[in-house]
C-alpha cells in the first residue's frame, strides 16, 4: 500500500508541474505583456522600465524558473488591475466555487444514485423508463441554456429563488441544479449499468432466492458492489464541475473563481489567470489523488495494476 501511495502521488506532482508549465506558456502565446498592459501611447522607456520592473525583459526560462519558485513558497505575484497579491485574492473567492461544486455533486449523487438503483433492480419497467429519459437529458441539454431556463421560470416567474448573488442557501440551488445536471445524467446511466451488471451475479440470485426484500437486496448487496465505479466517477465529476463552473457563475453572478478567471482574462492579468488556474488545477488533481487513494484501499487488485 505504501508504494502505491508513493507512486500516485508521484503521479500528482508530475501532473501539476505540467500544468503550471502549459499555464505559464500558453498565457504568454496570447501576445506581449508589455503591449497589453502597458497604454499604446506610452513611450519605449515606459515600456522598457515596466517590462524590467515585471521581468518581463528576460529569457522565458528565466522567467519560468522564477514562477516556479515564486509558487513553491506560494508566491503567485500581484494581480496587475487590484495591485494585491493574486494567492489572496484566490482564496477569498476560491470557498464560493468549492460550494457550489460540491452543492452541484450533492444533487448530482441525490438525485442518481437512488434512481439508478430504482431503475436497475426492475429494468424495462416505469422507473426504467423515466431514468432513461432523464438521463438521456442530463447528457444532452447545455448547463447555460438549463441555467437560464431556470433562472426564467423559477426566479422571474414564480419568484422562489434570486436571481443573481451569493446570499443564503436559496441562492445556491438554481446554479447548483445548473451545474449538476449533466453530472446527474452520466452518473445516473453508470449506476443503472453497475447495477443490471451486478444482478446477474450468482450471489445476488442467491439473496433473492433466500426471500430478501428487494429494498434489502438493493441497499445492503447491490450498492456497495457498485460504489467503486461510482466512487471513481464522484471524483471525475468534481473535476469537471470546476470548470464547469466558469459558464454557471457567469450566468447567475455567482461570486467565484470563474467570474474571476473572466474578468482576469478580459483585464490581460497574467499572474492572475496564472494563480486562478493553478489552483483550480490543483484541487482537481488532489482530489483525484483522494479518489485513487480510497480506490486501492477498496480495491487491492488496484495497487498492483
């Protein structure tokens, strides 16, 4: 066990090196920072003491080499438009966006989970029916468009929840099922899967034949025989859920790391985007890590594949 801890975390690391080095370049292939911060009318010794000032005047692995140890000691740079640094102001928006990602796997795993089980213990029947058809939308209708069709119904016209804004709990629920849905869909189709794979199992007939209830059946044999799988996807959905997050946050002004990404994008911030994707990047990783981690801790055949 130890040496598969070792070697997934190796993993990790390997992983983040890599996207802050792809994070670093591609920002710059957007064009010269100097000609986007710097006003078009300003003189070239303007120019020439901004970019010395910024660093911006050496060898691009220079540059990186400094990056890299600025963010080994958690120094990310100061944002150019707010003059703070850029690891501040991350954090004071990174905790919207956790809980909106993690309020969007809630109703993901609420809503598919038990649905799922429902309609794998009877396929074909009326439940079967209608968690095919759910999921078959879930997988199909954009996030944004869902978004504004629910901001359109259940905030203009019934009135049940805001609008826009980070309030109470009712201000998270129409981003949150925003956000969820597709999630909901992929996760509702592998539990049914998991579920009509398991059912054909020997030990599984033999509970039945024993004259086990068939809540009993799904909840205390079926369920845990599928959380693997579904342990595996809960991780690859959070993943996708921050990111995710950038179109649903702009949509309902949820104050987070997406709005923030946008408007950093739009203001040519560089050590900003830098720091907002980095640190996206590394929750996702970590919790990928996690999910490995629990996976050879349920699974021994994991630790030697």
């Amino acid at each position: 066990m130890v040496g598969y801890v070792i070697r997934k975390v190796l993993e990790s690391l390997g992983l983040m090196l890599g996207v802050l080095i792809l994070v670093f370049f591609l920002v710059r292939l957007t064009g010269d920072p100097v000609a986007l911060m710097v006003p078009k009318d300003a003189p070239q010794e303007q120019r020439e003491v901004f970019a010395e000032r910024m660093g911006l005047n050496r060898p691009l692995p220079v540059q990186f080499a400094d990056y890299l140890g600025g963010v080994l000691r958690g120094d990310f740079g100061d944002s150019l438009r707010q003059k703070r640094p850029a690891v501040e102001i991350v954090f004071e928006r990174l905790r919207p966006t956790l809980e909106l990602a993690l309020g969007a796997l809630a109703f993901a795993a609420l809503v598919a989970i038990p649905l799922g089980l429902a309609a794998g213990m009877r396929p074909h029947g009326t439940i079967d029916r209608i968690a095919r058809g759910v999921g078959l939308a879930g997988q199909t209708v954009p996030n944004y468009w869902l978004g504004m069709l629910l901001i359109v119904l259940f905030a203009v016209e019934l009135r049940w929840f805001p609008v826009f804004g980070r309030d109470s709990w009712r201000s998270m629920v129409l981003p949150a099922v925003s956000l969820g849905f597709a999630g909901m869909g992929q996760l509702l189709r592998l539990t049914r899967s998991a579920v009509l794979e398991v059912r054909r199992s020997d030990y599984l007939r033999t509970a039945r034949a024993k004259g086990l209830p068939a809540s009993r059946l799904a909840w205390m044999h079926v369920l845990p025989n599928v959380a693997i799988p579904l342990l595996s996807i809960l991780g690859i959905q959070f993943t996708y859920l921050l990111g995710g997050s950038v179109y649903i946050e702009s949509v309902f002004a949820w104050p987070g790391l997406g709005t923030l990404l946008e408007n950093a994008i739009r203001d040519t911030d560089f050590p900003l985007v830098q720091a907002i994707t980095a640190f996206i990047a590394f929750v996702a990783i970590a919790v990928h890590l996690v999910t490995d981690l629990l996976y050879g801790l349920i699974d021994p055949r994991m630790r030697v594949a």
